[in-house]
C-alpha cells in the first residue's frame, strides 16, 4: 500500500490498515520533512506562543512498520504501470495507491508583493513558526486579508496578544460563506467587540514595501492606505493535486472525486478499484447534499473518511462514507461548533438562546429540510441537531427548547451560490 500525503488523512488510514490486520507492506510519502503533525493548533495555540509549532505531532496508536519518504514529494502518477515518482527520481511500485495530498494556502496573487518581507500565509509547521515570530516581535498594526475561519483566527490572536489588527474582507461579514448571514453578523460585531478594525465590503488592492523590501503600506479599494508591518493573506486554498495531471482521473478545483468508498474517479466516471482517495484533496457525493460533490476540508472528516478508503484499500467496497461533516473553531473566548453543511442552506432560523448573546444554536434548511446546525458556546447540544440532520427533519424543526426565541425566525441565509459574484471588480482602461 503506497499513500501519498504524509499529514492528517495519510497517517489515519495508516492506522486503520494496521488495527484491521493488514501485515504487508505500507510506504508513505510527503513532501514536508515532518513526520504527521496537526494543523489546527497552528493558527491557535502555536501563533499565541503557548505551544510551539515542534509540539504539534500526531499520536500514533499502532506500531505502524512503515517505509517512509519524508522530503520528498510525489511528481507523477503510472497508473498502467502501477508506480508513482518521486521529486528524487524514486519510482514506487504500488498494489493500492491513497490519495491524500491535501490543499495548500492560496497565496496573495501578485507575485512580486506576495514576496514582500511581512506578507504571510499559514498552513504548515513552518508558516506557524515563522509568523508567531513576527507576531512575538509586536507589529505595530497586523493587517489579515479574508475573514474566513483562518483570517478569524488570526486576528482573534493578535487581540490576545494585545497587537493592534485590521481584517479586511470583500463580502458583508466574517465567515458568510460557512455560517450564513445571522451568525456571520453576529462574529462580525464579536470582532469588533475585541478591538478588530473590521473593514467588510472592501478589498486589498495592493501591498507595498519600503526600499529594504519590507511591507509598509496596503492600499485598500475604497482609497486608504494603511501603516501595516505584516500582512497575514488567508484566501482559503487549493487543493494539491497537479502531481496527477495526465492521470486520467476526474478532478477539479474541488479536489479528486471519488465515490462514496472513496474510490477515485477515472476520466471514464468508472471507480477505480487500486486508487483510493481521502481528506481535504478528494470530494464525494453524500447521500445528504445532493447539489454535487461534497468537499470538506475539516479534521474530522480527514480522519473518517481516511478510515473508510483503509478499509476499501484493504478488504474491498464494505463501509460508505457517509459522516455528517462537522468542525470546531476557537476564536475570541468563544467556542464556534459546526454539524452538516452551512454553505448548502438557503434558510436559517436561530432556535436557542439569541444571534445577539454570547450562546445560540442556529439551524440550517435547505427546500424544507434541516442540513446543518451551528452551536455557539453550546458544544453538546449538536448532538441532537445531526440526528435532525440525518433524518431529514422538516425546516424549521419544532423543538419546543425552553430558551428557543419567541417566535422563531426563519431567515435567509444570504450565503452566495456559488459563481455569484461576490464583489465588483474594479477595471481601469489600458
Ligand atoms: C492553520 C490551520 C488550522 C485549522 N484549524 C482547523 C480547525 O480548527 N478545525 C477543523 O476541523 N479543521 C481545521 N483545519 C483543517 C484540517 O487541519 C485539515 O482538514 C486537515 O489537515 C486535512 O488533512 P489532510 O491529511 O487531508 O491534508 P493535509 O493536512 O493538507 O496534508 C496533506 C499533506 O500532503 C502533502 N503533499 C502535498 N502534495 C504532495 C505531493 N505531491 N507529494 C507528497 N506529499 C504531498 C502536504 O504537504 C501535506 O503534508 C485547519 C487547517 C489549518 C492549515
């Protein structure tokens, strides 16, 4: 069994294969030198100096008896052949290859300032390393591009740490796109609470640095220029899979599709039986979100769904996956909790507590039916809210919760569909 992708998913199916008896051989590949480590303390804990970035390995549970090829990554896939080569000319023989390569951070799209000295992105052991430094060493104002989960973080830490931040983001709130409208409102005014110069509907036209090569200055859509020392760019990502270009298999900027045993598509639609994908690179149909191909990119379905393509890999097509998505997040004293799929709803009723107070469980629909439920300082209750999910409980769901609001509202999401535009570009004549 050769696996490509040494982190999250690629260590958990290694598990997997080893508890459920699989004695042959297993070799796993990365391109980072680590071996496994977590990520999600690197926009947490690690930024705050708390914990430091070499503490981050993953647990292992199971004497693994791995071959591996750290520093080195995959440059091409043979699938008539049945090999993969590596960037040190290394070529793998495999009976059954993962696919679980992940997503890097998109970078600033200007080349030349994305180079700047104090422009960062994070998404390795590295990245972490090198920003918490520049953070430690007190910026006199940090300036986040993008109030997704990543940018939110970040400036939740620079508050911690008494550091003065701007997050600019081009839509209406922070997290729009994850939490919809209500609750992506109410992290907005959270941030500003904590001190973030929050700018939404406005965009970062430019960074520039002095003449040592050093950011100074960003230009924002609406004219400004700020003072900023070090910028934090947190565009999301994209999904690393150029290594399997000409391959033949299905994949887009979604990832690598694969079906519900985490086969991968070929270019024919067939699933392949030898090549198995997982994690944040692939994306699948689920039962449960029929407009197309779900893809995640959460810790918790990097572990389940590495599980199920072990056991495809091994004993064949036995197990779906089928897990509701769910995610955490930390970011200003307030735990955010998340079941099902936000981003697929078109309605939203907030069903316990309030928007406006520090806890609330707001519930997702989507053409008349519960998707996804989101739990603010209220951890346990989603529980409660996946069993909704998974039998298609009608929206709004009749709860009867002793400190449900009276009457409960059922709101537009005003998430974008995607393809919307989101913003007005700016275009100058040449
Ligand atoms: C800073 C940060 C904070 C996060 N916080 C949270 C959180 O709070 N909650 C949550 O649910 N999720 C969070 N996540 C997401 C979570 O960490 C990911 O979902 C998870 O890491 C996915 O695991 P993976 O193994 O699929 O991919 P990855 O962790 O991306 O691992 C893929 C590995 O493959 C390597 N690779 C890529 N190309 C090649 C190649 N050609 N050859 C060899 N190796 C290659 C990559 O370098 C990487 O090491 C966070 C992510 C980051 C970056």
């Amino acid at each position: 069994m050769v696996i490509v992708g040494a982190s999250l998913a690629g260590l958990s199916a290694a598990q997997t294969l080893r508890e459920n008896g699989f004695g042959g051989r297993i070799t796993l590949v990365g391109d980072e030198p680590y071996p496994p480590y977590d990520r999600p303390p690197l926009s947490k804990r690690v930024l705050t100096g708390r914990l430091s970035a070499d503490a981050t390995g993953l647990p292992r549970h199971t004497d693994l008896d791995a071959s591996w090829r750290l520093g080195n990554a995959a440059v091409g896939l043979d699938r008539a052949a049945g090999t993969v080569t590596l960037s040190d000319g290394e070529v793998i023989g495999y009976d059954k290859l993962l696919i679980a390569t992940g997503t890097r951070a998109r970078r600033w799209p200007h080349a030349e300032q994305a180079a700047i000295d104090g422009v960062f992105s994070i998404r390795t052991r590295d990245d972490a390393r090198a920003l918490q430094a520049r953070l430690a060493a007190r910026p006199k104002r940090v300036l986040v591009i993008g109030a997704g989960f990543m940018g939110s973080e970040v400036a939740s830490v620079c508050r911690e740490l008494g550091l003065d931040v701007t997050v600019v983001e081009r839509g209406p709130a922070p997290m729009l796109a994850a939490l919809g409208g209500p609750a992506a409102l109410a992290a907005g005014r959270l941030q500003r609470r904590h001190g973030v110069d929050l700018r939404t509907r406005t965009s970062v036209q430019a960074l520039e640095g002095d003449a040592a090569g050093r950011l100074r200055r960003a230009r924002l859509s609406g004219g400004e220029v700020l003072d900023v020392e070090l910028a934090v760019v947190a565009l999301g990502a994209e999904r690393n899979t150029e290594w399997l270009d000409g391959a033949g298999l299905t994949l887009d900027a979604r990832g690598v599709h694969c079906d519900p045993y985490c086969r991968a598509i070929g270019a024919d639609g067939r699933p392949a039986d030898d090549l198995l994908v997982a994690g944040d690179v692939a994306c699948w149909p689920h039962p449960l979100y029929e407009d197309g191909p779900l893809a995640v990119e959460h810790w918790d379905n990097a572990v389940r769904q590495a599980r199920v393509a072990a056991l495809t890999m091994h004993r064949g097509p036995v197990c779906a996956h089928t897990t509701l998505p769910t995610f955490w997040s930390n970011q200003f004293g307030v735990n955010i909790k998340v079941v099902g799929v936000p981003s697929h709803a078109d309605q939203v009723a907030v069903v316990q507590g309030a928007a406006a107070k520090p806890g609330f469980v707001a519930v997702y629909g989507r053409r008349g039916r519960v998707i996804a439920a989101l739990a603010v300082n209220a951890p346990r209750s989603l529980d409660a809210y996946a069993a909704l999910i998974n039998v298609r409980a009608a929206f709004p769901p009749e709860l009867n919760a002793t400190d449900a609001p009276d009457p409960v509202q059922v709101l537009d999401t005003g998430v974008p569909t995607p393809g919307q535009v989101t913003h007005r570009p700016a275009a100058a004549g040449t």
